[in-house]
C-alpha cells in the first residue's frame, strides 16, 4: 500500500513538472506572438517578413490574366489591396498558432491541477 503512495507521489510531482513546462513555454510563446504584433503595427521596418513583402510587391504584379476572344485581358491588385491581403494572412496565422498556445496553457494548468489533487495529503 505504502508504495502504491509514493508511486502516485513520484506520478503528481511528473504531472507537475510537465504542467509547469506546458505553461512556461505557451506563456513564452504567447508574449512572442505579442511582441511580433506589437512590431507589426508599431516598427514594421524591423520584422523580416514584412520587410520582405515591402521589397517584393511590384506594380506589374496581375492578379489574374488571361484570354478571351483571342484578346490578354489583366487585372492589377492596387497596394492598398495587398496589404491588407497580407495583413489578414498574417492575422489569421497568428491567430490559430494564438489559439493553439492558449490550448497547451490550459492543458498546463489542468495537469497542475490534477498533479496537486493527487498529492494532497490525506490520501
């Protein structure tokens, strides 16, 4: 019985560092994905992506082309437009790696729960 104790012991205080790391590396993650969006709005020059969209979008760019009674027709995407195409990508992105992160944080935090209802006294 005694050790059947300290087995469910050594299995909370698993439970607990695996928790502890679940939490530590969402929050971490988390205040990244925080700090890229501050970038994004505030000092876009300095995220790469970005810097590398800026050097990559060209005018002469065609959204869609074509032909139609052997006649090329094109249509031009304006700047404007591009950017917040690439803006919504981005957001998007961001967004499920957000709800993915907060999924291992709550994750964490219920193994914690669990590793201390476990190893509380009395059982």
């Amino acid at each position: 019985m005694n050790d059947q104790v300290e087995e469910m012991k050594a299995g909370g205080k698993f439970l607990l560092l695996m928790g502890s790391l679940l939490v530590v590396t969402a929050v971490i993650v988390l205040l990244m994905i925080g700090f890229l969006t501050y970038q994004i709005f505030y000092q876009p020059e300095q995220v790469y992506l970005i810097k590398y969209l800026m050097e990559t979008i060209d005018l002469s760019d065609k959204a869609f082309f074509g032909r139609y009674d052997n006649s090329d027709f094109f249509v031009h995407i304006s700047d404007p437009i591009k950017y917040f195409l690439y803006f919504m990508a981005t957001f998007l992105i961001l967004s499920i790696v957000v709800k993915i992160f907060s999924s291992i944080l709550s994750a964490g935090v219920k193994l914690i729960k669990i590793a201390n209802a476990s190893c509380a006294p009395g059982d």
